[in-house]
C-alpha cells in the first residue's frame, strides 16, 4: 500500500530551507525531514577533506533517524564535492544543487552574467566545468562571499537584515571589470535566495536596470518530484518495512547538530509554510 515519501534535505546552515520551501509548494504529501549541521556551520570555509569524511558522517546517522527515501543536498558546496561518494555509500537517492548557469545564460540579454558563491563553489572544478558547458560565450564574473551567508543565517533567525554589509558585498561585486554589463545574477548559494528581494532591490537600483535573479530551488523541487513519481509511483514501490511515517500531510521536522533556541525553530518553521 503506497505510503508518504521521507524526504531529507540536508545543509550545513538554514539556506537549505528554501528548497524545503519550494518543495512544499508542490507536494504536502510527505514527511519532510530538515537537518542542518550547524555545529560545523559554514561548510563554504572548509576543506575538502574535512567536507568530504563530515558529509558521510552525517548521513550515517540520518538517514536511519529519518528512513530517507530520497536526500537533497541542499548545498552548493557540498554537492559539488561529495554526490558521488553518497550515492556509492547509501542506498536513498540523492539530489544536488548546483549552480543555475544554464537557465541564466538563456535568459541573458548581455551575455554577463554574474555567479554567487561560498569561495568554495567558487573554487570548485565542477563549477568551471559547468561555466565551460553551459556559458562558453557569456562573461561569467565569479563572486565568492561568506559574508552574504552570514547575513542570510541572521536575517532569517532573528529577522534583522544587515544592510550595510549586503550593500558592501554588491559593491564589491560591481567593482569587477566589466560588471556594469551584468543583467542576470545567479544566487549559487542556498541561503542566498532567503535575500532574493534584498539583492535584487541592491543590483538594480546600482547597475540601474532590471536585474534577474536565479537560483536553484524550483528545479530541485521539480526534480524530486519527478524522482517520487516515476516508474508509475515510486511511492508504492518504497519497501514496505521501513517504518511508516506521519500521515499529517506536509509534517516538518527539523534537526540540528548543535543546540539552538526554541524561537528559531517556530521561525524556520513559519518560513517553510509561506507562501512564496
């Protein structure tokens, strides 16, 4: 008898939410899983070596904890090191983020584009192999930025925005040669996104033109989809021995590494519902 998916979204911070937000946008029937390590909140700053032996840490304990039928990486950082170790590792299908340069280059009037990052993604192989296949004839500025993760964590747990530090970062941004061109943005962070109106308000009004803002999110909510419901119904094939989950429809639960308060996880929470 078909039974609701477990669907665990993983990051190392909150940005994976706006994937868990996406996603329940278009599926309430599921128990959906959301962990964040947060004890070793920012992955963007860390080795490779250190990500690679973390991630596989965590999912030893999490998808039994959560009986994961599928598990989105919710990370750009991560998914471009370490998808093809967890698949090799575990028997729940993965899916990875990363960055939207394809459908930025289809929608780019100018053919300069900008990518956003932890430094890590900026760093990654992966990511100039995906600049190389899908936007050799666009000019790609790189823009590798903690900072930003650092305002979107707090703008979301404690609903303050630091303005002075994003608009900083969009000045550096458009200090790059050529950036003066730039007409779409590619948020290749998770946590970005949780800034679209912020960014997009701060990029158009400096380059006086209409920005266009791109992220992630709804593909991955599409591609999870299409994971549940292929091969007729992927539910009605999830092994009936796995323990059955909740059947209140769109149940969250949320898991953190390291403690946090209370009043932050009714705020994930009230965020996960909103409409988008």
């Amino acid at each position: 008898m078909p039974r609701q998916p477990n669907i665990l979204i993983f990051d190392s911070g909150v940005g994976g939410l706006t994937i868990g937000r996406e996603l329940l946008q278009k599926r309430q029937n599921c128990q959906l899983f959301f962990a964040a390590d947060n004890a070793a909140f920012p992955y963007g700053v860390k080795s490779d070596e250190f990500l690679a032996e973390r991630l596989l840490s965590q999912m030893e304990q999490l998808i039994p904890q959560t009986n994961a039928d599928i598990v989105v990486i919710a990370c750009n950082t991560a998914s471009t090191l370490v998808l093809d170790a967890l698949r090799k590792r575990f028997d729940a299908i993965f899916v990875g983020v990363v960055p939207a340069i394809k459908p930025a280059v289809a929608i780019s009037k100018t053919g300069t584009i900008a990518l956003l990052a932890t430094p890590a993604t900026i760093k990654r192989s992966y990511t100039q192999q995906l600049i190389q296949k899908h936007a050799p004839n666009s000019q790609v500025i790189l823009f590798g930025s903690h900072t930003l993760v650092e305002i979107a964590e707090t703008w979301l747990s404690e609903n303050k925005l630091n303005d002075q530090a994003l608009n900083y970062e969009v000045h550096n941004l458009l200090s790059h040669p050529n950036a003066e061109h730039i007409d779409t943005a590619v948020l290749a962070c998770t946590h970005f996104p949780l800034l679209k109106k912020a960014f997009h308000e701060a990029l158009s009004s400096s380059l006086k033109r209409e920005v266009n803002l791109v992220d992630s999110g709804e593909a991955i909510a599409r591609r999870v989809e299409s994971l549940l419901i292929r091969d007729q119904n992927i539910e009605a094939a999830i092994p009936e021995t796995k323990a059955q989950p909740s059947q209140n429809e769109g149940e969250v639960t949320l898991i953190f590494s390291a403690p946090i308060e209370g009043k932050w996880i009714n705020r994930y929470k009230d965020y996960l519902r909103r409409p988008l």
